[in-house]
C-alpha cells in the first residue's frame, strides 16, 4: 500500500507515456521490467534503455491488483516512498510544504542571510543558456571533480587516484517563472536530469553533433516551458564585496495535478473558515 513516483524518458515517454496519459482516468495496471533505483526524494525509479513497460498486463498478479484497486485500494491511504519528500540536507520537509511564489524571495534580499531558508515553488523553467558551462568531469567512484592527467586519464584528487574515464555531472543555472516572475536558479546533476531528461553525458553527446536543427538545441528548448515543483533552499552569498541572493533548486518534481487540485481546494476552504 505504497505509491512511488518513475520517470520514462526518450521514447517511452513519448510513447507509453502518451498512452498512459490519455487512460489515467481508468487507473490502469502498469507492469516494468528493468528499472534504475535512485534515492531521489526517499525512493525514485527511473526508465533505462532496456526498460520494458507493459500496460494491464494478462498475469494472475495483475488481475491481482486490478481486483484489489478496484474493490478497495482506490479508496485507501497510501503511504508515498517518493511523493515529494526531501532529504534532511534540503530543509526536511515536502514540495508540498512552505509553498511561495518567487517574488517573495526575490523581494525579501535579506532572506538567507543567517542560514539558509527552504520554500518551495511551481514554475515554468523559461529560459535555459545553451552556452553555459553546464557540467563538470567528475570522479566515477566519489563525484568529485578530476582533472585530466599529463600522460592520460583524469586524476582525482579526493581519491588519490588515476581513472581512464569520468562522469560528466550538471551544474548548470535555469531561469523559472511563475505568475509573480522570474528568477536564476542553480541546479545539480540529480535535479538538472529531472529538467533536461537525460544525463550530462547524453546531453554532451548531443552537443557534438552538428546540423541546421541542432538536437542539442531541440533537447534544450523542449525542456523549457514544462511546469515543475522546486524545493529551493536561499542562501547568501558575497561577491566583490557584496552580498548576493543564491536560489538553489534541492529537488524538482512533476506537478501532480490530482494533488495540486487538492491543496487548491484545501486552500480555499480555509480562506472561508478565516473569513
């Protein structure tokens, strides 16, 4: 009696994803073969390229679960592995949780000045600078940063030692918007995957091949406009003498609009209760 959140990429997004969007509304029985395990807000679960998803599936387990979603487990609390929890080192607490728009941050320049300050925040990613320094090579053991070696390979400094590969990891800056503006936010490798949909390294490989319609670009501009909840964490910091506000993004999740409409309704039964 547990929910999980997975995420299909590439093709199967496009495809199964489509299909699984267009019966939602019938709670199909969805069966996968071949998922990444991450820890991703407690437990995530992501689509690899052999993944195999089959939808109501002709299994007595799947009958199973048909038979028990339908006669109770819709009406049952369920307890979410991965519904937008947030590791203790990103405030502790849900995308649910804490919920502003940006311009109370971006208004408020002292916010984060003692310690950081955790909210959270729907928006659209608006505007991702295709030629910014994205990523970094990094240590495939600690994922730390390597630089490459005089006679070969990359040398890593926390691990004292010499590998013939390395991991390309983000560390890249998006700009979001809601209703109320617009603000740069920095991103690391497990959040920027959650926007870009694929791994730096994918995304590198794209950005080597040439055309008139750049897949780099393409990947890039279909990232954008796609809405998100972010758990930001606000925090100062000094430039030439000056302090600046840093938003940074500690988890990002698809908008569930079942919940979102929800917390809506929530939300307006207690402005009636106030008044």
């Amino acid at each position: 009696k547990k929910t999980v959140i997975v995420s299909l990429w590439g093709d199967l997004a496009t495809n199964i994803g489509q299909e699984l969007l267009d019966i939602a509304d019938k709670s199909p029985v969805v069966a996968i073969k071949s998922l990444k395990v991450g820890d991703f807000q407690g437990v995530s679960l992501s689509a690899i390229s052999k993944s195999l998803v089959l939808i109501d599936p002709e299994v007595p387990e799947a009958q199973k679960l048909r038979s028990w979603y339908d006669s109770e487990g819709k009406d049952t609390a369920m307890a979410a592995l991965s519904s937008g929890s947030i590791p203790s080192n990103s405030g502790n607490r849900s995308v649910y949780s804490d919920r502003v728009t940006l311009s109370h941050i971006t208004s408020n320049p002292s916010l984060g000045a003692e310690k950081p300050a955790f909210f959270s925040i729907r928006g659209y990613i608006s505007f991702i600078k295709a030629d910014q320094a994205m990523w970094y090579r990094a240590c495939k053991t600690c994922n730390k940063k390597v630089t490459e070696s005089t006679g070969a390979g990359y040398w890593c400094e926390s691990c004292q030692k010499n590998d013939e590969e390395c991991n390309l990891r983000y560390i890249m800056v998006v700009k979001v918007t809601d209703a109320s503006g617009e603000a740069f936010i920095s991103t690391f490798n497990e959040e920027a995957e959650k926007i870009i949909g694929c791994s730096a390294d994918e995304l590198d490989s794209l950005r080597s091949q040439e055309g008139e319609d750049s897949p780099y670009q393409l990947k890039l501009k279909q990232a954008t406009w796609t809405p998100h909840l972010l758990r930001v964490s606000v925090s100062q910091n000094e430039y030439n003498n000056e302090k600046r506000q840093r938003i940074t993004a500690r988890a990002v999740v698809p908008v569930d609009y079942a919940v979102e409409s929800r917390n809506l309704l929530e939300n307006i039964s207690k402005m009636g209760v106030s008044q």
